[in-house]
C-alpha cells in the first residue's frame, strides 16, 4: 500500500498524471484545469477530494492491448513512486 503525507499528496498526484501522460496513457485530472475554480473556503471537502481525482480513459471502444497498456504503466508508476 503507498501512502503518502498530505505535504506531498498533490505531487503525488501530479506525478501519476504526468508520468501516464509522458509515457502514452492519457489521463484525465478531473478539475485538473477549472473553468470555474472549486472555492476553497466554500467547499473545503469538495476542493481538495478535486485535487486528487484522475479519470482513466476507459470506455467501450478500449482495446485489449490499451487496457493493458494503462495497467501496466500505472503500475510501475505507482511501484517508481513507493
């Protein structure tokens, strides 16, 4: 299991979604980009549950050998970032 300090989660998260993208699996950081910013003071669950929200692209027209490819990425990914 990777845990991480909520010092260093954002960068955590930042590191997944680069290193998929770098590495040819195109995530998705919900929120990642805002339109309209979550307000913090507002909605303080709501803004930091944004920060570390990633969408995998799965869908219906995924191939095999894509889904594959998104596991296996992630996975040294995540064994890098341990």
């Amino acid at each position: 299991m990777i845990t991480k300090s909520p010092s260093n989660k954002n960068i955590f998260h930042k590191n997944i979604y680069f290193t998929n993208s770098a590495r040819g699996v195109e995530l998705i950081s919900l929120y990642y980009r805002l339109v309209n910013p979550i307000n913090k003071r507002e909605f303080p669950i709501s803004h930091r549950i944004s920060k570390d929200i990633i969408n995998f692209p799965i869908h219906q027209d995924i191939s095999i050998d894509e889904l594959i490819k998104i596991v296996n990425v992630t996975k040294e990914v995540l064994n890098e970032s341990k």
